[in-house]
C-alpha cells in the first residue's frame, strides 16, 4: 500500500496499551482505490492535561497539522523523533511537569515514519522553529504523538551556536562540591549479556564517550569533590574515565563500585576526590518486595511471595571528608520504560526503604551527614518523592535542588516536557550547610545526533541525556579585609645637599678592616654628635630603623659599617 490509498478493513477493534486498533487475527484489507491525502485537521490542544487527553483521543488515527510555525520543545531523540509546540506557546517553553496534573497537553511529540531507521531524521535542538508540520496522529508510551510523512518537507529554521553554559563559582576549602548524573548507556566494547538492548560500542565511539564526559566533568563541573554516576557498566570503564581526568583535574578519582542485578547490566557508582575523602566502606542495599518486579538477584534471599525490589540497589558509600564522616546513598530508581503508571508501586516502594535507612541513621545520630542523590526517575512532587521529601509524610530528606529558580530546575526532557528527576536529598543538618545549587543545561536540550560529536563545537553538548546536576555544601572563607599601606612621609634631602650622592649612585665599597685610620669610639647613649644629622639618607647616632644607608658624614664620605662590641658601638668611616 502508498500513502493515498483508500482502503477497506474488516476486524476486531482493541485497544493496545491505550492505542484503538484492529486486531490483526481475522483481519481483512481491501485497496478499493487512491487519490490525494485528505486535508489534515488543524491542531490546537488546550494545556490542561485531562482536556487534550480529550481531544487528541477524537482525532487519534487522523491526518493532523499545525496551522502555523512550530518551536521544538524536545529535542531529537534516539527513537527517532522530537517535540513540538505551537509557535504561540513558544513563550511557555520550557514546558515543565512538576507534578502528575501539570498543563502540559500543548507539548506534541512527533515521530519519523519508521523507528528503526531514520539516519536522515534533523538534528533538532530546543528552540529551533519548523514552519509547517503534519502527519497522522498515534498514541504510544502514554501519549499522543504525529507520525510526520517524511522529512523532505520540513523547513527548519536553527538560530546559531549555542551559548556556553554559567561557570560555577570558585570553591575554597572548606566547601565541597556534589554532582550527580545519569551517564546514559556508559557501555563497553564488550557483550555481557543475553539482552538484546544492550549497547556494544566500538573503539572509536567509546573514546568520544568518554572525550565528551572528560569534557564535562573537568569544565562545566570543575572537579566536583563528589560524583554520583548511573547507568555505568563495570568499573573498568570508571578507572579509565578516572585516569583521563587526572590531568585537567590535578589528582586521579576513587571509584567505588559494585555490580547490580540489574539486566540490562547498569550500575550505580561514585567518584571522590582523595585528597579530601577518604572512602570507608561500599556496598550495595537490597531488599525484597511482596510485589513482582522480575528482578533475580542471588545474594539475597526474599521470603516466598516476595521477589528483590532493586535491579540497581542503592550503593551506600561510607566516607569521611576532611575528616568528617558522611553517608552517601546512590540511586537509580525503577524507570518509567513499563509505563508510569504500571511502574509507580516500584519506585514508591525504593523511596519507603530509603527513606526507612535515613530514618534509621537519623535516630541514632539527628546530625548525621546524609546524602541521597542520583536519578530517581520521577518528578519532584511526585508520591515518591514526596515520601522522601515531605516532612508531612515522614520524609526524613530535603531537596536540595528545590532552590533553583523555576525555569531551571529540570534535568530532562520526556517528549517535549522537562522534569526533575535527577535530584540531591540532604539530611536536616547537611541541609543548612547548602550555599549553592544548579542544573548544567549541556545535555537534554541538544540532540543525541551530537553524542559522539568531539568537534570543538560540539564537544560541550549532549553527553547524555540527562543533564548533570550540582550541589555546594559549606561556605568560602571569608576575604580577608585590605590593609592601608601607611604612606611614607616625606623626607627632605641630606644636608647639606652637595654632599649627598643621587639614588641611583653606587655606595662606595667598605674598606678593608681594620681601617688604616683609628676608629672613632663612643659611649652607648652619646648625645648626638655635631657631625650627625637627622636628616634622611644619613645615619642617626644612636641608629634606627629609619636610617638609610645611602648616608651621609660631614665630611662628604659615606658610612659603610655599624656594629657593637661589649660596651661600645664603634663607627669606622672617613671623617674630614
């Protein structure tokens, strides 16, 4: 069949995973003719999230378009697509999901017409303008998404470079810097595994993944002291990375790493800094769930009815820095790849047991140094974390992240919508040690075209695909307060002034000792002598500190040695 193609189907109508379809069993099509693609449906969802539900479902399977210019919300992904809103909404961008009832229904994901090829599909970022697109409208993976006819018609409009991110500002001892980030699929050359998405890279992809991260990390993140990093396959990976930072970071990281159960063979790990940290213990905390979660993992054992409820348990890291002890808990969440709503019981169930182990370390210790940080792959108002978060609740964390002005605070885009779901949680004590929070925006909003991108221009950008995000405890000394210099006074010249050699005359050398004259003996504390004077550039009888050596005698010659022997300070010179 082509596109135009009038078509006659019999079946079964279903719905799959919220997609109305027929059912393929006993399915029957009939090509009765061909003619020109109806004129499309003009677009125009509302933002409230249950109205567009509403009004994209009357238009699903449609031939559907924008009346005008559209601004990308989304940048181009992996699975060949990216996102769009209408050009009066552009204003709105970015458009963020705090919470599940957000008006997020003006964002529009948008599809290439096949998802395992699309090499020519444009690498867009967020912010470039398309002036027209159209396409049959879909629904998959919880929303409504146009299946665009092809990329021939598209008429792209891009503004230039992108701008470099904001520097972090310098950090002092005692301040320590926290990041976290998802490294996005950090995988070797090498297949562990029988799972079919697993990434094997080559030689050549994988030194532009770790250019782009060595990149990121020594620049953008100035050498954090501590970096929290998911989705890394073995440790191997990680003392490479570590060695590569080395020069631009000044000193070499401490890993600290265990394999999960996860299946798809990603982990969770740490980077320190060991000129100040000094790492304790690692190991990874599982438990078990009375709900499935697929998860088979050896080194526990659940009670029956019960299965392991993380395929990547936190990894607890003790540690001390600078001498004070601190308890690091890396995560990574249950993701929403099942569904978010067939996915939520996992992840609230992951916030129960870690919250549960702060509460535990808190009662023992109210100041306990406790960080929880990672991607926790729901939002920030989301019952997770607001069982991690929320005092009402018993969360026993604060997040540390909720101080970054709105339109800031996202870590990633889901077609078209940016949520924070990477995050930093602190304890109540570490809480008010945090000066500093921010979101380096270098990943999410640039396409993943530019992954393996090491061109100068390029080398900044999309790492990942999420961005990282950073947290400063403590607070710089303070500057010290400048001193005023004290301003010489003036000094009138010798006197009388002829006897006086200029600044830039060389003093006459010393003679040899002893002298071929007898030397001139005083008592201690003489009264001044006549041929002594005050005046600056000569010797003061007795001497201070104040006299110059560029000194002058009556005589015309110049003072060359002062000492003291017991009792008496004698003066060797020539005197007229």
């Amino acid at each position: 069949m082509a596109l135009g193609d009038v078509v006659r189907v019999g079946g079964k109508v279903t719905e799959f995973y919220g997609l109305t379809e027929i059912d393929d069993r006993g399915l029957t099509v009939t090509v009765a003719d061909s003619g020109p693609l109806p004129a499309p449906v003009a677009l125009d969802p509302p933002a409230d999230i249950v109205a567009a539900a509403t009004y994209f479902e009357a238009l699903e399977g449609m031939r559907v378009a924008f009346a005008a210019e559209v601004v990308v919300a989304g940048p181009t992904h992996e699975g060949c697509g990216f996102a769009v809103v209408d050009a009066a909404a552009a204003a709105d961008l970015p458009i963020l999901r705090r919470a599940d009832d957000d008006p997020t229904g003006r964002a529009v994901p948008v599809l290439y017409p096949s998802d395992l090829d699309c090499a020519d599909i444009p690498q867009l970022m967020t912010g470039d303008r398309l002036r027209s697109l159209a396409g049959a409208l879909t629904y998959n993976f919880d929303q409504f998404k146009i299946v665009i006819d092809g990329v021939d018609g598209l008429a792209i409009e891009q503004d230039g470079p992108p701008a470099s991110p904001p520097a972090l500002p310098d950090v002092a001892l005692p301040q320590i810097t926290v990041a976290t980030l998802n490294a996005e699929d950090y995988f070797d050359t090498t297949r562990d595994t029988t799972e079919e998405g697993e990434p094997v890279l080559t030689a050549d992809e994988l030194a532009a993944r770790q250019a782009k991260f060595v990149h990121l990390i020594a620049q953008p993140l100035r050498c954090p002291t501590l970096l929290a990093l998911q989705e890394v396959e073995h440790e191997a990976l990680l003392l490479d990375l570590a060695a590569a930072l080395a020069e631009p970071c000044g000193f070499t990281y401490t890993v600290s790493h265990r394999e999960t159960p996860d299946a798809r063979g990603i982990d969770n790990a740490l980077l320190s800094d060991p000129r100040r940290v000094r790492v304790e213990d690692v190991t990874l905390r599982q438990s078990c769930s009375p709900a499935p979660t697929a998860v088979t993992d050896p080194t526990i054992a659940c009670s029956a009815g019960q299965q392991p409820l993380f395929g990547r348990p936190p990894l607890q890291v003790e540690a001390r820095i600078d001498g004070r002890p601190f308890t690091l808990y890396v995560n990574h969440f249950k993701s929403k790849r099942d569904g978010e709503i067939d996915t939520d019981l996992e992840r609230i169930q992951q916030a129960v047991f870690l919250n549960g182990l702060a509460a535990e370390r808190l009662a023992a210790d109210p100041q306990a140094r406790l960080i929880a940080l990672g991607d926790f792959n729901d939002t920030e108002l989301s019952p997770a974390l607001a069982l991690l978060t929320d005092p009402a609740q018993g969360g026993r964390f604060v997040h540390a992240l909720s101080a970054i002005p709105a339109e800031q605070r996202y870590s990633y885009n889901f077609g078209g919508v940016s949520e924070l779901i990477d995050a930093i949680l602190l304890s109540p004590a570490l809480a008010e040690e945090a000066t500093y929070a921010t979101i380096i925006h270098t990943n999410t909003d640039f396409p993943s075209g530019w992954r393996l991108d090491t061109s100068a221009a390029r080398q900044p950008y999309r790492a990942s695909d999420h961005d990282a995000a950073v947290v400063v405890l403590g607070r710089a000394p303070a500057a010290p307060t400048p001193q005023p210099t004290p301003a010489t006074p003036a000094r009138p010249p010798c006197r009388p002034p002829h006897l006086c050699p200029p600044p830039w005359q060389p003093q006459l050398p010393p003679r040899p000792y002893p002298s071929s004259r007898p030397a001139r003996l005083r008592p201690p504390h003489p009264r001044r002598p006549p041929w002594a004077t005050a005046a600056p550039g000569c010797w003061e009888w007795p001497p201070s500190p104040s006299s110059s050596p560029a000194a002058c005698w009556p005589g015309g010659w110049p003072i060359v040695e002062l000492f003291t022997f017991p009792e008496w300070r004698v003066a060797r010179g020539e005197v007229a």
